[in-house]
C-alpha cells in the first residue's frame, strides 16, 4: 500500500499539506482529480483544471462572499491513488468538492468516500450509470453524460438507421462493460443482434487482433466502448486495415479532442453521441473562444471539459445562497438540486433526485474534409435529443434515493 507522501510526490501536490489558506480561515477548496499523464490526459487532465479555473474567475473568485481555491492531482488511472488523494484531501487538504474523476473504478470510490466525509463529489468526467442507480449517492451529482445515455442513445440511432449486428471492442474495465452492456442491450431491444465482443486491458497499443475478430463476424456496425487515446489507436488502426468503409464505426465516446490525431478522412461515416460540441450555438462558442485562449495548445474543449465549467459554476450557484456553508456536503447537493440548472454551455435543465444532471444530448456525424473549414470544424449535427429521453428513467435505476 502506498503511503500518501509517496503518491503526494507522484502527483507533483507537496504544496497542498502545507497550504496557507487553512491556517488563516479556509477558503472553499474544490479538487480536480482525474487522469494527467495517461490515455485520459488529453481528454480531461489539464483542460478540465481550466474549466474550473474559468468557472471560479466567472463567478468572480467567490461564493457568499468566501474565496474559491482550485488544487488538482493526477489519479493515474489507478484506484488505490484515486482514493487516497480523495482521503488526504477530504482530511487534511481542506477540499469541499471533487470534479471530474474519469476512470469508473476511480469515481465509483471517490463517490462512496464523498458520502462517506458527508463531501460533494461532481462526475463531470466520471462514465458509469452506476453512480446514479444503485450506487447513487446524496453527496453526488453526474453531471455531463453516463453509459446509459452513450449506450442506448447511439445504438436506438443506427439500429434505425439499418445498423442491426454488432461486435464491441470495449475497454475491459467498468466503464467499457457499462457502456457496452447498455448498447447490446439497446441493440437487441430493437431487434438487432449483437455478435461478439473483444475487450482489451486500459492503455493498448496495438488493437490488430481485436480489429480482425470485428472484421471476421461480419456485423454491420463496430461499437467502440473505450475512450480516450485507447479510442483513437481503434479508429486509426481500423482505417488501416480498411474497416471503415466496409463496416460502420460507432464511436461510444468519440469527441473533438480525439479527432486532429485521426483526421476527417479516418473517421468518415462515424456517429456520436454527446452533451456539448464547441460549434453548436453562440454560448458553447464563446465559452470555447475563452477557453481556447487559455489552454497551452489552444485545443477545443470537449463536452467533459465543458461539463467541468458547468457543474462547478453550478455548485458555486448553490454556495452563494448558503452563504459560503460548504462544509455539509449533502446540504449543498440538496440546495443544486433545488435550483434549476442555467448556463451558455447547456442552457436549461435540472438535477433529478438520483443525482442525474439532465439536459440535451446531441447526434452528430462526422463533416466531410471538404465540408471543414479548420482544425476543429469536425461534427455536424443529426439530431438533438432531449434530456427526459436522453437519460435512464428515474424508476428504472435502483437508485435508493427515489421514493415510490
């Protein structure tokens, strides 16, 4: 077992045990903890501590008139570091709310400490459906998307659309499982037929093997349940192997910031399914001209990074009407819950009593190389789905907090 002053030097976070704001009256400290140096490091890693950084500076620096901090450390994937970085932070670190946490085993144990610490734990980054059924929490909200919605959502859009076999490349940890089983479900509710499936360890390489078992079942669609660089080796690899003009790819969680490693012409006939796209609308652009600005290498925010800005904005909302009370974590989940959600990047919505943020989700294709007009102008969009049916059902969840 790791003690924390190893994984405090591992996480580059030896300035945090000794932080001058808890000496001289706590400031409200909020935690962005996800994955800085792996396959999710461009995905969330630094460009999710800007969308909260962002979201502070919007909210001017304050909530009920007491000074927001923003501290990050890299969870590297691994649960056991993930939850001891939570710990030390919930004990001593003099952090109220954690964001973010891609990496289902990650969030699910950070979930269960949150409620635990009576802390608040924001699934801005976080995929699995579990922290909204069974698992479900007064002390979490899931904020931007879940494998419920990615699954069932993309899948009821190509099965319409002619995509009725399936094999699944998937990551074979909780999320790809997640995200895989709500396809196949989705899938076979539809009449379709799923075919196969081959799951493959967090951080491959080389996806050959995987590749030639999607190729040799003949399905009509290749469902892809990973993320991140895991996601972009699959859609290069299978355009080498001359997969994707004979069988369409159904990128689970493809988003912008996959694209400029794999190109328009690559990824030509692939759908997705997402909360957020930079170009949708004046408000998801100007908050993504802002964010641009301050990233190092002005790439795109993806809809994770954007629901970063979103929950944290949101949790600040509920603070100021507390007066800057963050110390009871399940009072101020109660109050964001109380509180229609509103901003530039989602525009109206709610929070269910589960813990689930509702709000639209988009179907979108890939443009054409002659449709682009720059490096990001990747997506165009099919179809917007409304929250009430993007999402779960609140009844068919299990999740304990839903009374009748």
């Amino acid at each position: 077992m790791l003690s924390f002053k190893t994984i405090l030097a591992a996480a580059g976070l030896s300035a945090l045990a000794a932080a001058p704001g808890l000496a001289q009256g706590k400031p409200i400290r909020i935690g962005v903890l996800n994955d800085q140096s792996g396959v999710f490091a461009d995905y969330q890693g630094e460009g999710s501590v800007i969308a909260a950084r962002l979201a502070v500076a919007d909210f001017g620096g304050k909530a009920g008139g007491v000074p927001v901090e923003v501290v990050t450390a890299d969870h590297q994937n691994k649960t056991d570091i993930g939850i001891a970085i939570a710990r030390e932070w919930f004990d001593r670190g003099g952090v109220d709310m954690i964001v973010d946490v891609p990496n289902s085993a990650v969030a699910l144990g950070v979930n269960t400490l949150a409620r635990d610490k009576n802390k608040v734990f924001l699934g801005s980054g976080a995929g699995t459906a579990e922290l909204t059924g069974k698992q479900c929490s007064p002390n979490t909200v899931h904020w931007t998307y879940d494998t419920w919605a990615l699954g069932h959502g993309l899948a009821r859009a190509l099965v319409a659309n002619g995509g009725k076999s399936w094999f699944f490349i998937s990551s074979d940890y909780t999320f790809g499982k997640d995200l895989e089983g709500a396809a196949a479900d989705q899938v076979k509710a539809d009449g379709g037929t799923v075919l196969g499936a081959a799951r493959h360890p967090l951080g491959t390489s080389d996806f050959s093997s995987y590749l030639l078992q999607a190729q040799s079942s003949g399905a009509q669609v290749i469902g892809l349940a990973n993320s991140g660089d895991d996601m972009s080796n699959t859609v290069k690899q299978a355009a080498e192997f001359g997969i994707s003009g004979k069988q369409q790819l159904a990128g689970l969680i493809l988003n912008v910031t996959n694209m400029p490693a794999l190109g328009l012409a690559a990824t030509q006939g692939v759908y997705i399914l997402t909360s957020y796209y930079w170009d949708l609308n004046d408000g998801s652009r100007s908050f993504a001209t802002r964010y641009m600005a301050r990233h190092p290498r002005h790439d795109a925010p993806n809809d994770m990074q954007a629901g970063t800005y979103s929950a944290v904005l949101h949790y600040l909302k509920a603070l100021d009407k507390l007066g800057g009370k963050a110390e009871d974590g399940r009072a101020v989940v109660s109050a964001m819950k109380a509180m229609p959600t509103e901003d530039p990047i989602f525009g109206p919505g709610s929070i269910r009593e589960d813990g689930r943020k509702l709000h639209p989700m988009y179907l979108m294709t890939t443009k054409s190389p002659a449709e682009s007009t720059g490096k990001w102008d990747v997506f165009k969009l099919v179809r917007t789905v409304p929250g009430a049916e993007a999402f779960r059902p609140l009844a068919e969840g299990g999740c304990p907090l839903v009374k009748g």
